[in-house]
C-alpha cells in the first residue's frame, strides 16, 4: 500500500483458545457440599491486661506529664524567681547607693561653698575682722547662717569650721572655741585629711573634735572634712545618724536581711529587720571583719553579689561602693527568702499531682468496672449467636457507645435472619433456574453453527473490496505529495517577504530614532550656547568684581601709608603698630597682585567662550542638516514597506488557495483510507466472529456441565440453612 498503513479503529477481542480455562473456572467455584460441623467453639481466654488496667495506666500517663510539668515549673520558677529576686534587690541597692550618692555630693556642695567664699578664707587666715567687736560679730553672723543651712539640709547634723589658734571656731553648735587646726593636723583626723590626695576625706568619727566641741559621736553617722586654701583651716559636716538609719530601714530587703553603710575607718551604721517586720540597729555584727566585705573593697567593681555563710546559713550578700567617697553599702538576704515562693508552688504541685492520681485510679476503676460489666453480657450473647442460636435478644442498660454497639449487633442479627430466610427461597429458585440454563444451552448451540457458515461467506466479499480501495489510496498518495510540494514553496516565499517587511519596518524605526537622537542634539546643542553665552556675562561680571577689589587695595594702602606715618610720628611706641601696617601693605600688594591674575584668568576664559560658542553654533547647523537626511530616508524606507504590503497580499492570495486544495487533498485522502480500513477491519471482524461463534459453543458445553453442578449445590445449601434457628 505505498508508505501507507490501513490502521484499524475497531479493536475486536480475539478470545480463541479461553473455552477450556473458562470451563475450568466453572468447574473449580465453590459449589462443593458443606461440612456437618460448621459451629466452631473456641475455648475460654484468661485476660491479662484488662480494661480496668488500660484506663488505669491511660489516666496515669497524663499525671506523670503533670508531675514532669510540676517539676519543671518548680525547676524553671526557682530560677526565675532567683534571679528575678537577686535582680531587684541589686537594683534596689545600686538606686540606694545613687540616692546616698546624691546626698553625700549635696553636702560635699555645701564645703566647697564655704570653703569657696573669699572673705571666709580670709578670716580663717586672720587678714579681715581683727578687731574684737568686729570679730564677734562676724562669729556671731556666720553662725547664724550655718545654724540656718544646719536647719535647711536634711541629712547634715553640725558645721564646723575649725581655723588655727586665736582665730574661733565657726560651727552652727554655737561653741564658743578658739581654733585647734594645728592640733588636729598632729591627731588621727588630721593625719586622714594629710593623705586625702583631693583635699577632703569621709570618715566615720573625729573624737578629737568631739572632745574640743564637746560633741557626743553617737549624735552623728560620720563627716566630711575638707581643707581650706591654703593649708590653714578645714570645714567639718556631719552627717545625721537617724536619718541615715531611717533610710536603711526603708530599704526592707526582706526577714531577718542585714544592710549597712561602712565607711573607710571601718565604722557601721547596720539594720536588720526581724522576723515581725520590725528593724533594730544592730553592734554584735560587723561586716568589715568578714572576708568577702574584705575581698569586695579589693574589687575594681563598683557593685558586685554572692553568696556566703552567715550563722551556718546560705546568705545573698549585695555591695555596691558610693561613688568616690569610700563609703560601701553592704546587705546579707538570707536565701530563704528568695526560695519561699518557689517552696510553695513545689508543695502545690505536690498536693495537686497527689490529689490527681486519686481521682484518676477511682475514675478509672468506676468506668471499667461498669464497661466490663457490659462486655461480659455481650459476649454471653455473641457465644450463643454462635452457635447458631439466631432468637437471642442482645440488649444493655446503658446510653452510650454500647448502645449504638448493641443496636448494630441487634440490626445484624435482623438482617442474617433475613438474610438466610431469602437464601432459604432463592435455593429452590436456583435449581429451577438450571434445568431451564440446560435446555437453553442445547438451542445456542445449533444456532452456532448456522451462523459461522453466514459468517464465511461474507469474508470472501470483503476481501475483494478491500483490494480495490487500496489501489485507489496509491494513485491518492501520490497526489496529496505533489500538492504538498507546491504548498512547502509557497511558505517559503511568504516566509522571505515576511522577513524583507520586518526588516525594512526595523530601519524605519531606527531612522525615526535617529531623528529623535538629532532633535536631542540640536536642543542640547542650544542649550550648551545659552549656558556659555550666560558664563560670557558672569565672566564679565567676576571682572567688575575684581576691579572693585583693587580699589580696596589702594585704599588699604593708604591707610597703611597714614598707619606708618602716624607709628614713626608716636617714636618707640608706636613700632608694634608700625609691624601691623607693613603686614596691612603686604596683603593689599598680594590682593591687588591676585586680582591682577584673576583678570587674566578671567580674559582666558572669555576667549575660549566666544570660540566654544562659534563652535556650537556650527555643529548645530550640521545636526539641522543631518535632520533633514534623516527624513528623506524615512520616506524612502515606508515606500519600499508599501510596496512590500501589496506584494504580501498578492502571495497571501495565492496561499489561499492552496490551502483549499491542500483541505480537499486531505478530505479526499482520509476518505479513501477509512473505506480500504473499514474493508479490512470488516474482514478481520468477521474471522473474529467465527472464531468467538467457535468458542461459544465450547463455553455452552461448560455452560450445561456447570448447571447441574449448580443445582446439585443448591441442594445442600437448603440442608445448611436449616442447622440455624430463626
């Protein structure tokens, strides 16, 4: 048939040879005859894990996270709450030591004040005020004023201020006292105050003032001591002892919690507060004999925590150094404390865990008790359904899932009964029915035969058609190859025009860009002259300008000239002004030298911008010109498009018709493919159909064997069906 294949489109299944594989299927179902003893009992199973244990463990579990939960919450709270604690009470701390900072800085105000004022100095020197009505009353005054500032400061408890021998003492106590500062340079305060490098120094008592002033120490929590200057008398401020107690107890870190203000000498101020909440001061308790004060003063950390051993207990133990004054603010937080809360939430969980397993072990036990209760009874029921006892009734007092359970037990017993009441009918129906399958096997047979002889002679009529189609479908073939030929060369054609078009379409474009690029030109062109024209202008401009700075020049030379005449005219002292004028005429000459060169810069320019302005008029005539070029090129290029247009049309016209022949070709050709298919998939048919009419009588054998199989099983499926009680 040429390079052509007769595809069939009709698959027709070829079942030649399956007659005795069929008859075997038949022969091998299931109809044998059923066993007497079809009631099976199994014996009796001892559980050893029952329901009761499964609900017990099931609800164990989830106490067992709890307690892990538990653990982990009391494990992760104590933490928090540590270091959530160690955190506040250092912030505590360290705001307290800002706020004594602030205070000791307030006072420390105070002495540079006094010790500031002139004329205080003075008198403590013995250079104002000599005279005894005179001296008494600045006494008299400067007491007054301090008793006054003694009254205003909250935390400043006495002022002194101690000059040397015949010169009194000035103090707001209003002791009437020569001065002792020599004295008190030999003795321990004197000796601090030497070795203070700026000049003052904190420290927790002064006995030596104590015992010229008749002051009690006890009466104040410790004092500042600065110099005067020079080196001849020093201020004393002492600090009010109750309020510095006031302010620790306030601080309330907590039951029994320790905190105090140590000053360098080693003298406390320490509270602690009872286990009632209540605050005493305390004396059996030092911190600066402890070691880790001792190792905390050595620190270059100004604020620091641990925890120590205080009365064979863990202790926190918080210090934080007061600025520049030496002073430290200690305290010791018993660790129970901190533990109390997490304790609690520790014994809550333990109690609640506890109470959970309780209530788990009695629900569990309460359910499985009542579920098995209903097993037991179901199971009773199911062993007797199978035995074969259908009329059981199988029913529990309950509204739950056993209900729905003992409803689909009840619906399925309902329905075997039905089910084996219609088996018990359709049984006899079957029987029947394979006697009537017996005869009707005999008639398909002799029908069988008559058919394959109709069938023969119907195949030799075919053969003879399907030849002539393929002859037909050879001269067709080679047709349909020339067309295609012609039409292949005609897309070429239409193709190249296609191209041409698209090409000259591109040069139009990139002309008509270019005419874009030149307008671009041309205005930028323009604008470049207008720019250098305006720089032609301000370049004028900058000369005007320079000529103005060489009349300051002169100007400035003239003075210059009057500023000598005037210094040689004042002799010896008029030579610094004389340097001043030489300095004056030199930057005029330099100015008027700079301007000098400005304007030839300035020159310079004016002359390339008159060139660069001629220039860009000249390339802006030749872009003009290039415009013009362009143009013309655009219209030759869309009149070459144009003509391309009509002959595009000419070939379109011509692939037309083409295709029309290529469209009858095909029709033509598939026609006369599908009848030399048709030809030969009809003669294949009617092979197939012998050949299945071959196979039927063979299965109508089967057919008949398998029917008195058929009623021969249904027989014994009456006697089984009547072993059941309904």
């Amino acid at each position: 048939m040429g390079k052509h294949k007769i595809i069939s489109k009709f698959k027709i299944p070829k079942i030649r040879g399956k007659s005795p594989h069929f008859l075997s299927k038949l022969r091998n179902l299931n109809f044998r005859k059923p066993k007497k003893e079809v009631l099976i009992n199994h014996p009796k199973q001892k559980m050893k894990f029952g329901i009761l244990q499964k609900l017990i463990v099931g609800f164990i579990v989830p106490v067992l996270f709890i307690v892990a939960l538990g653990i982990i919450s009391y494990s992760k709270s104590s933490d928090g709450l540590i270091s959530n604690y160690e955190q506040s009470t250092s912030n505590t701390i360290n705001m307290s030591s800002d706020y004594m900072e602030y205070v000791f800085n307030s006072i420390d105000a105070v002495s540079k004040q006094y010790v500031g004022d002139t004329e205080l100095s003075y008198f403590t020197r013995g250079l104002v005020n000599n005279t005894a009505s005179e001296r008494l009353k600045y006494v008299t005054t400067i007491n007054n004023e301090l008793m006054k500032k003694v009254e205003l400061e909250k935390f400043i408890e006495n002022i002194h201020i101690i000059a040397d021998t015949n010169i009194p003492v000035l103090t707001s106590e209003l002791e009437n006292t020569n001065g002792f500062y020599t004295e008190l340079k030999e003795n321990e305060e004197g000796l601090q105050l030497d070795n203070a490098p700026d000049g003052y120094t904190w420290i927790g008592e002064h006995l030596f003032i104590d015992s010229k002033l008749g002051i009690d120490s006890k009466d104040y929590g410790f004092s500042l001591i600065r110099k005067f200057s020079p080196d001849k008398a020093c201020i004393v401020i002492d600090v009010k002892r109750s309020e510095i107690e006031t302010f620790l107890k306030n601080l309330n870190l907590g039951e029994n919690s320790i905190v105090g203000l140590v000053t360098p000498d080693g003298k406390e101020i320490i509270i602690q507060n009872s286990s009632s909440n209540d605050t005493k001061i305390i004396e059996d308790f030092k911190f600066s004999k402890e070691e880790y004060y001792i190792e905390s003063l050595n620190r270059e950390d100004l604020t620091g925590s641990q925890y120590v051993n205080y009365n064979s207990e863990e202790h926190l133990y918080f210090y934080n150094k007061i600025g520049e004054t030496g002073i430290t603010i200690a305290a010791l937080i018993p660790k129970t404390n901190i533990m109390s809360q997490a304790n609690d939430i520790r014994t809550i969980t333990f109690v609640i865990v506890a109470l959970a397993c309780i209530v788990a072990v009695s629900i569990g036990s309460f359910i499985s008790g009542g579920i098995v209760k209903c097993i037991k009874n179901i199971n009773h029921k199911l062993k007797q359904i199978s035995e074969g006892d259908l009329t059981v009734e199988v029913s529990v007092n309950r509204k739950d899932e056993f209900e729905i359970l003992v409803h689909n037990i009840t619906d399925m017993l309902n329905n075997m009964r039905n089910l084996i009441r219609k088996v018990a009918s359709v049984s006899g129906l079957v029987s029947d029915s394979a006697i009537h399958v017996m005869e009707a096997s005999n008639t398909i047979f002799l029908s069988s035969d008559h058919i394959s002889m109709a069938i023969e002679e119907i195949g030799n009529g075919i053969a003879g058609q399907a030849e002539d189609s393929q002859n037909c479908l050879v001269q067709m073939d080679e047709l349909s190859n020339k067309i295609t030929v012609v039409n292949d060369n005609l897309k070429n054609i239409e193709k190249s025009i296609d191209d041409s078009k698209n090409m000259i379409t591109q040069g139009i474009t990139r002309m008509e860009e270019l005419n874009k690029q030149s307008q671009e030109t041309n205005r930028i062109t323009k604008y470049v002259v207008d720019n250098i024209t305006a720089l032609e202008i301000k370049s004028k401009s900058i000369g005007e300008i320079v000529e103005f700075i060489n009349e300051i020049a002169d100007q400035t030379n003239l003075l210059s000239l009057n500023a000598s005449i005037e210094a040689a005219r004042a002799g010896s002292a008029g030579r610094g002004f004389a340097v001043v004028a030489d300095e004056i005429r030199n930057l005029a000459t330099q100015s008027m030298k700079a301007a000098n060169d400005i304007n030839i810069v300035i020159s310079d320019i004016a002359n390339q911008t008159s060139d660069t302005v001629c220039t860009a008029k000249e390339a802006e005539n030749i872009v003009n010109a290039q415009n013009n070029i362009v143009e013309n090129t655009i219209t030759t290029f869309k009149n070459m498009s144009q003509k391309i247009e009509e002959l595009i049309n000419n070939v379109s016209e011509i692939g037309k018709d083409m295709k029309n022949m290529e469209t009858a070709r095909a029709g033509t050709l598939g026609a006369v493919e599908n009848i030399s298919a048709i030809s030969q998939e009809t003669y294949a048919t009617s092979n197939n159909i012998s050949e299945i009419v071959h196979d039927q009588s063979v299965s109508v054998g089967a057919l008949e064997e398998a029917s008195g199989i058929l009623g021969k099983n249904a027989k014994e499926l009456e006697e089984a069906i009547h072993m059941f009680q309904i």
